[in-house]
C-alpha cells in the first residue's frame, strides 16, 4: 500500500467515529468545561474547517488558516460537516500519489507556519482532528448526551457487534 492509500485507510475509518462525536452535541449547548474553553460546537467546527483546509489546501499548493465564525446551530455545524467532508473526501481521493511527497507551506496570518509535504501536513491535520475528537467526546456527558463507541465501547454505548 503506498502512503497515499495507507492514509485514506485512517482517514475513512476516522470520519465515522468523528461524525457519531459530533452528531451527540446537543442543539443549544454552550457548554465549555472552563471559560478559556472553546465551546463543543466550536470545536466541532474547528474539525470541519480543518478538513476543508486540508483538501483545499493540498488542491492549491498551499495550506491558509482563516478563522471562519461557527454557525449558530450544531445543525448547521453538522450539515457543513458531512458536506465538508464528503467533499474533502472527494478531493484527497482524487489527488494524484506521485504528489503526496511535494511541500505545501500552511500559512497563517500571512505567514509561513511550516512547509511540510503533502502527506505530513494531511497526518498533522488528522491527527489534530483526532484529538479535538477526543476533547468533544469529554463534554458530552456533562451536557447530558451519551457517548458513542470509538475505537471500542463506551459507558453509555456497549460493543456493537460485527458481522
């Protein structure tokens, strides 16, 4: 499997346990477990700006950070997700593999932040959205919703079986 392919492996597997994280946040929460803290439903749409960036991004050469404000509802929030994604999808599958090796500086403000390759800069991305993942799956319980079964079960949500 070349890097490409191994890294479309994860991001697929990835995006559903992702989408089932950000689909628990309920509507009208602004729940933050401190006021440093950025909301659920702006971190849920940090995840989803990332992954329009990252597609985008590697597309045109160059990775750019522009704050985008959330929209109002985790409707919303959802919707621009699961078209985001679906599109972003599109885009990394349809990027050649001979140019996952290429630099793509990430820009922010103007200004190089790194110039990573193309598969770096999509492992960072990924990575990130892991993470951020992990910190929406903290708040759920707190603002009453249940959390979903990630890499295994969850208190709220036994072992689905398989097959």
């Amino acid at each position: 499997m070349d890097s490409k392919g191994f890294f479309l492996k994860f991001w697929d597997k990835e995006a559903a346990a992702t989408r089932k994280v950000i689909e628990r946040i309920p509507e009208g929460s602004n729940y933050r477990p401190d006021p440093r803290s950025r909301t659920a439903r702006e971190i849920a749409w940090l995840i989803a700006r990332e992954e329009t960036v990252l597609a985008d991004g590697l597309e045109k050469g160059q990775l750019e950070w522009v704050e985008v404000p959330a929209p109002p509802t985790m409707k919303e929030v959802l919707a621009t997700y699961d078209r985001g994604h679906n599109e972003a999808t599109r885009k990394l599958h349809a990027r050649d593999a001979t140019r996952w090796d290429a630099r793509v500086p990430f820009m922010m403000g103007g200004q190089a932040v790194m110039n990573e390759t193309a598969y770096d800069n999509a492992w960072g991305f990924l990575l990130d959205m892991i993470h951020h993942r992990g910190q929406l799956s903290t708040y759920l319980r707190p603002m009453g919703a249940k959390v979903p079964q990630i890499y295994g079960p969850s208190a709220d949500e036994p072992m689905s079986r398989i097959g």
